[in-house]
C-alpha cells in the first residue's frame, strides 16, 4: 500500500489539553495519524511514514531555518511510537490507543532531490531521527539505481510513472544496479495517461512486466508499492488508482487483478527462466518457489505484451524437487480489447 500521511506537524501553543496541545488544525492531524496507523495495523500493513524535510514541489526552507521542522518530525514518530508515559505518546493514549505503533520505516521528503536545500535538510532530519530511532529505516528520495547516493540512507525511493510500452521496458531496471549501498523501494509505479485510461488491461501487462523485473531483482529492490491504491469515484483527480469506490460499492481495475498474481512473491525464492519463442522480445517472465503447509509450490507467471498469440518453451532452473503437473492450473488475465476497463457494472 502507499498512501501519504503520518506526519504531524505543528507550530505554536503546546499545553497539556489536546486542544491546546494541537490547536485545531493539530488535533485533524493527530486524528489523522491516528486513523491512518490504525487502518494499517488492522489490516496488517506495513507502518511506514513521510516525513516533510521543508519542501515541496514550490517552495523551500533553508538549512539554517529547518530545526522547528525536524522537532515536529520527532514528536510526530513520539506520538506514533513513544511510552505512554512520554509527552507525545500519552496524547496518543488519551485518543484511545496506549500500545505505540510499530514504525519501521521513514521516508524524508517526497520528489525533493536536487533541490537548492535538499542535501542540508535531508542530513539534519537523518541524523536527529538516527539518534532518537535508531532501528528505523530512513528512505532517501534520490534514486540511487543508477549511481551511488552522495548521502547516508537505508534504502532509496524510485517512482515511475509513464507509458505501457516504456514501463514494459523497464524491466531491467535493476539487472545492472550496485549489490552494495543502500536497497530500492519502488513505492509509486503505474502505467498512466494516453494508454491508461482509468486502468486498462494494457496498462497491467505492461505493469506485471516490469513486476517481473522487480522480482529477478528482489536481492536490491526491497519493496514495491502500486500507487494510488484508492480512489472515490465522486472525486477522481488521478488516473488510474488500483480500487475504484463509491458510498456502497468497489471494483478493482485491471492492474489490482494483476497484483494478485504476485501475492506470493514476498518471501519466495527466485529461479533463473529462459523463454525460447520468435516473439521473445514482447515477453517477459518470472518463476518462483514457496512452501506452505510443508508443500512446495511453483509458479511461473508470463506476460505476453504484444498483439500476436504465441509458442514458446520455457526453462526454469534451480528447481529442488521434481514438477507433478497433478493439479496444476494456468490463470489468464486477457481481454478482446487491451484498452478494456473494469466499472461498476462489469467489476471483473
């Protein structure tokens, strides 16, 4: 999942009333922090936060005026993860949640790198969240696939929105990036615009491709993440999201489908796979193995981007066991037209 939030930042009054504490526009953030941690921890997900580090896409603090900025930052990880005894976290136990959320992640600014104050702001919120956290994971936004950050960091944020043809491309994104240095987080892939509509069959292919990449390539790439993943449908100001909703009703578009083809990838082991087909260039593959309940299990997932049914053989090597084909299934995502789209009334 990706989704934005976790942040608190406020400045001004700090008394012991929440009100005060907060002040209005600070109690909706601390409500939202809230709500955002608890929607992850009830479902199971991934407790990670965005810290802001003075920029956006128009604007920037300087080095020399940041320090208030970092401060809000260490009280809002105080309010997620601190003792119920501490400042911050008892105002998280009085809104009815003593135990701290277990924030594993951080990631400091969002598409800020190579700004004018990025390198000075980035390395006063490391090191202060180092120093008061340090078994969180700090997330630089510089991509770090193609040459080595110029900054400490855990792992590197990689965003990629484009085209199908171009994403379906990418797949060797990572065949040639360092082993050593900090991991990959893909936190925002998607195919969007021309080619996207509000998420078609096209789009997914090129999307499972590049998914395909991320695998063979899971020693570096360390998280992925579909973004966005919700969208009302009331208020669609971004095309394509994963689940599309309304008041009483959901769908998933073409590219949620596809991501349950990798649902067990996290954790799984890798194998080398060879395709042999006069169409190779317009296919992509992968081949995984897991256990579960003491059985191992393949699966060999193959996306055919071009517009011409095809045959191939494949290689898959590595393999502990032998294959019982007993029982084996093959699930085909496909449709008449690849820019067809799921809605309401035709949901799968």
């Amino acid at each position: 999942m990706h989704s934005g939030g976790g942040n608190l930042l406020v400045h001004g009054k700090r008394g012991l009333d929440t009100s005060e504490m907060f002040g209005i526009t600070g109690l909706m953030m601390a409500l939202d922090i809230m709500s955002f941690f608890s929607f992850l921890k009830t479902w199971g997900l991934l407790q990670s936060g965005y810290s802001t580090m003075g920029i956006s896409h128009n604007d920037e603090v300087s080095t020399a005026a940041i320090a208030p900025f970092v401060k809000d930052v260490l009280d809002s990880l105080e309010f997620a993860r601190g003792s119920a005894n501490s400042t911050w976290g008892s105002v998280r136990a009085a809104m009815g949640h003593p135990e701290p959320f277990p924030v594993k992640y951080v990631a400091i600014g969002n598409e800020d790198c190579g700004k004018k104050y990025y390198l000075g702001n980035y390395l006063k919120f490391y090191n202060a969240i180092r120093e008061s956290y340090p078994d969180i994971q700090m997330i630089s936004n510089c991509d770090g696939s193609s040459k080595p950050l110029d900054h400490p960091a855990d792992l590197y944020d990689f965003h990629v929105y484009t085209d199908s043809k171009t994403l379906f491309n990418m797949k060797g994104t990572f065949d040639k990036t360092s082993r050593t240095g900090p991991k990959a987080f893909v936190s925002e892939y998607a195919v969007w615009r021309t080619d996207a509509g509000r998420g078609s069959l096209l789009g997914s292919l090129a999307e499972a491709a590049f998914l395909t990449g991320l695998e063979k390539n899971s020693d570096i790439v360390q998280m992925a993440s579909y973004a966005p993943l919700f969208v009302n449908d009331n208020d669609q100001t971004w095309n394509p999201d994963a689940i599309v909703f309304n008041s009483w009703q959901q769908y998933g578009t073409p590219s949620y489908w596809m991501q349950k083809f990798f649902r067990e990838s996290s954790g799984a082991m890798i194998h080398p796979i060879t395709i042999s087909s006069s169409y190779s260039g317009s296919l992509a593959a992968s081949a995984i193995t897991w256990q579960d309940s003491g059985n191992s299990f393949l699966k060999v997932k193959i996306v055919n981007f071009g517009s011409d049914t095809v045959s191939l053989t494949i290689s898959v090597s590595g393999l502990q066991a032998s294959i019982n084909a007993l029982g084996s299934n093959a699930t085909v995502l496909t449709s008449s037209n690849v820019k067809d789209e799921n809605s309401f009334s035709n949901p799968n």
